[in-house]
C-alpha cells in the first residue's frame, strides 16, 4: 500500500523532504489559529494530536529534537497491564491498562503483537502464589486476555526457557502480554494524525510562551536547522514534553508571576542487549521480585534480548543520559543467577538508558498535598497551559482522551466528537492486512505492514546495507518519516543503535550518503558514530 498523500507527505515520490519540510514550516507562516498546539513529540503528545485531529480539532504538534528521540523510544518495549499493580490493589488501572493493550495490538498489528512470558519458580510457594495473581490478570482481560495462565513443570519450562539455570528450579508459571517497537508506534501515530490533517514537524524548539491578558495565546518555536522562529496562535497549549515539562512550566510562571513547584522526579532505566542465543525462542523472561525487589526482564526484540531494567533517581536531565555502574553489576548479577550462560560485558551490543516522568504529588491551593490516582496526571496553570506528564506507553490512548476532557471542561476546547481512536487503524495497518512475523525476529520490511510493497518500488529495495536494512528503506524514512539525519534512520527507523550499536557504527557513512542525497544537507554521519560509541561505553567495572 503506498502512503497516503497527506499533507506532512504531498508532493513527488522523489522530491527531497527538504521540499515537504519548506512546505509544512510555510504553514505556520499563515497565521491560522489552531485549536491545539501541542509541544512534545513523543508517545503523551503524538497520541493527543493523533485523537483531537480525528476528533475534528485544528492541530499543530512541535518537537524540539526527532520524534520519540528521548523517553518514548527507551522503553521496555513491553505493552502490558501492569501485574505488579495488581498487588497495589489497583485493580481499576490494571483493567484499564488491559483494555488499552487490547486495543494497541489491534490497531497496530505490524508493530505490536502478543508475547508470552515464563516466570521461573525455585521455591515451592512460588507456583502458587504468582500463579493465583496472573490469573485474576487473566480474569480482569476477560475476552481481551492474549493466552491463558499455565503452571509448567521444570520440563517444559527448559523447553520454553533452554538456557534457564536449573539449580533448585521447581516449575514455572507462563502468560501473556505484548510487546511493541515503541519509536515506530511514535512514527505512525504522528503520521496518522497527518493524515487527519495535523501539522507535525520535528527539529522545531518552543523558545517562548506568548500571553494576552494573563492568559496563554500561544507560543514562538524555531526551526532548529535553519534558526528562523515562527509565531504559533493556539486556543490551547498543551506541555507535553515528558521529564521536561517543569522548564515550560517556569516560562509560563515568568510570565504569570505564578509560584509553583516542579512536578516531576526523573528516574533513568537501564536496558543491555544481548545476542539472541541468550535466550533462545520466542519467550520472555520476567523475575517478579530480584534481590533488591525490582522486577527483571529479559525480552526477544528484533532478533536480539533486551534485559532490564533499573529504576535509579536522576536529577539531571541530559537527551543522552549515561548508566551508572552499580545500574551494570545489577543487570549482569541478576541475568548470571537465572541464565546458566549468563551474558558478561564484553557480550553487550549496545547499552541505553531512557529517563521517566515521576510524578510528584502537587499541592491544593492551601498547600496540602494531593493523592494522584492514576500514573499519569494532568495540571492547568493560572494562563491555561496544560501540563501532561507521568503514565506508560500502554496507556498513551486513555492519556489523550483524558487530557482533551480536562480541556473541554476548561472551556480551552469547544466540545466536538467523542474520541475515535479506539477502531481507528494507525498507518501500515490500513489495509487490514494481518501480520504474523514476530516481534522477536530480526528486523525486516514486515515492520512496515502495508506499506512494505509500496517500499519495495523505491529506488535500492534490493540493496541491504545491514541489519536488513535497505536503501529503499532509508529512502522511505526521508520520504515519509520525517527522518532528516543518520540518527534518526538508525536509532528510531531502523532501531539499529539500540540493536547493535557497533552495526550502526559501520553503515552510517552509507546511510548518510542516501540521507544527503534526499534532503542536500550533511546528514550528520560523523556526529552519529559518536554516539554509537556512546552506546558501547560501559560504566568502569
């Protein structure tokens, strides 16, 4: 299926994006008011442009760097209820989450299929203890659940799991969950809010909040490749910046001369990749409860496992933050008690680290503080900017509907449909075209669902430049992705630098060369082997 051509993708097929690009920054020369005017490119703000769009809502979405380039791509790569919830007794969110599961995968088969999960057991009590909890999760899911719980004995728990330590394994319990490729869930949903006529662009920064009798108007945001600002006139500003939603915050307080406090407490989680031999099939680890109670994960992803995660607090908020050592030595020390061949560091392909929006409790007019509810939480300020930060991947669709009711009940927004993204089919799933390639393979076109046929028609479909990574391909994501340097082709298009980082390193002079070709600009392949590098480097043993 070829791309719809929408207004993010008018034009020739071969006409650069440079040509697209001087298009969608033309529109925000005519002084349209928008209804919305979202900053923040990743999964909280992609899924609101993507609901108030299909709602009938004018929308302009900004974002500073690439899309998804910080927290929205870092992420476990897991689409899941929330087990551990469960034993918070929040059984609303849990069932939330489940609907919200259910949904993803159907509306986006191509990038987010169910996984099965094995939770070892070397104690006896274990069976049953974990095993009563995932069936209520099983009951909660209802006809949304993936598989049914099963209690397996130490044979087939070595069959599902080969290189499982055996010492003192008594069984295990296995259900079922999904996972996701997080970046390119990002992508399709902004391009589908695109194609409901949504005005997206990346590598664009808010420098400014501009105000009108005390009340938010809109914003001044500048093209950060060629320094030229543009005004944005907005009934209603949404801040959805993630671990960085408090540095707008205090541009509006400036502003206002609003006292407040910040609301988020960043926290980095470490994920290490390993070759797939690891953890041979199709099934993912997860240990409930690890020697200083966190939960470990080892997933097939792509054709490599993902293992993690920490949950370290951070109080600086850099785009590429670094692991820290003890955040290693847990990995590796909790992966060697519960792998017989347990991965060591020279065994590590790339290393990466993603910072979440903690959400700390605010206070009430007189100071008190507030009990959040939910993981996520929604703030409007004394000029009306609105503040959305906290929640998970999962339940990004909830988070926008939520988000735009605040809205409406402020009167920001006037009242029009209800929601529509519940049934609505993100690109590459248009079609209805089911897609059976698992997410743990490695790579390749069936990523791209429907639109794979239309790819193999541009220039280079027969030309791997690695990683199955095609010319064609790195055309496509020019074309049709807003991809505009080496990074974003390899980190958040291909997802190579996160696979192997070492990989990624090797082709970026190929890649960059196609990427220049596209847009005529230096695409940024020297800058990208450096980070790669950063991907590589590993905290001082």
């Amino acid at each position: 299926m070829r791309p719809s051509e929408s207004l993010s993708t008018r034009g020739q097929p071969n006409t650069p994006l440079d040509t697209k690009r001087a298009s969608l920054l033309a529109r925000l020369k005519d002084n349209t008011q928008y209804d919305l005017a979202i900053i923040g490119g990743g999964a909280t703000g992609l899924g609101l442009a993507l609901d108030a769009a299909a709602r009938g809502y004018s929308v302009v979405l900004i974002e500073a760097t690439d899309f998804a380039q910080g927290t929205s791509s870092r992420s476990t790569k897991l689409v899941h209820g929330g087990v551990r919830y469960l034993a918070q007794g929040n059984v609303s969110l849990v069932y939330e989450a489940l609907h919200e599961r259910t949904t993803l995968l159907h509306n986006a088969p191509h990038l987010a299929q169910p996984l099965s999960f094995v939770m070892p057991c070397y104690k006896f009590w274990e069976q049953g203890f974990y095993g009563a909890g995932l069936i209520l999760y099983d009951a909660l899911a209802g006809r949304r659940s993936l598989g049914r719980t099963r209690f397996m004995g130490k044979s087939h728990t070595l069959q599902n799991l080969p290189n499982l330590n055996t010492a003192g394994l008594k069984g295990s319990v296995k259900y079922w969950d999904g996972q996701f490729d997080d970046a390119r869930l990002a992508l399709a949903l902004g391009r589908t809010a695109a194609q409901h006529e949504a005005l997206l662009l990346n590598y664009c920064e808010a420098v400014a909040l501009t105000h009108a009798n005390g009340r938010l108007s809109g914003l001044v945001v500048r093209d950060t490749e060629t320094a030229e600002q543009y005004n944005i006139r907005a009934s209603c500003v949404v801040n959805a910046t993630g671990v960085w939603v408090d540095a707008l915050r205090d541009l509006d307080a400036q502003a206002t001369q609003e006292s407040h406090s910040n609301i988020v407490a960043p926290s980095q989680g470490v994920h290490i990749v390993v070759d797939h031999d690891f953890l041979p099939g199709d099934h993912a680890l997860i240990v409930p409860h690890t020697t200083d109670g966190r939960v470990l994960f080892a997933v097939p992803w792509l054709g490599k496992v993902i293992i993690g995660t920490t949950d370290t607090p951070r109080h600086d908020l850099s785009r590429e933050p670094t692991p820290f050592k003890e955040e290693l030595e847990f990995i590796l020390r909790e992966s060697a008690r519960y792998l017989k061949r347990a991965p060591q560091r020279e065994d590590i392909k790339s290393i990466w680290v993603g910072l979440r929006p903690l959400v700390k409790p605010p206070k009430d007019e007189s100071g008190n503080t507030k009990k959040i509810s939910r993981e996520h939480t929604v703030l409007i300020s004394k000029s009306k900017l609105v503040t959305v930060t906290g929640g998970k991947w999962t339940t990004y669709r909830a988070m926008a509907e939520d988000v735009l009711a605040q809205c409406t009940s402020a009167s920001l927004l006037p009242q029009r449909a209800p929601c529509q993204t519940e049934h609505l089919p993100l690109v590459g799933a248009q079609s209805g075209t089911t897609v059976s390639h698992p997410m743990s393979a490695a790579p390749g076109i069936a990523a791209y669902g429907d639109e794979a046929t239309y790819i193999d028609t541009l220039p280079g479909a027969q030309r791997e430049l690695g990683g199955g990574l095609t010319e064609a391909m790195v055309r496509f994501a020019v074309r049709h992705e807003y991809a505009r340097t080496v990074e974003d082709v390899l980190a958040r298009r291909a997802r190579l630098l996160f696979l192997d980082a070492a990989l990624a390193s090797s082709i970026a002079e190929a890649v960059g060369q196609i990427v220049s070709e596209e847009t005529g600009r230096d695409a940024g392949a020297i800058a990208f082997k450096t980070l790669a590098q950063h991907y590589l480097t590993l905290p001082d043993a």
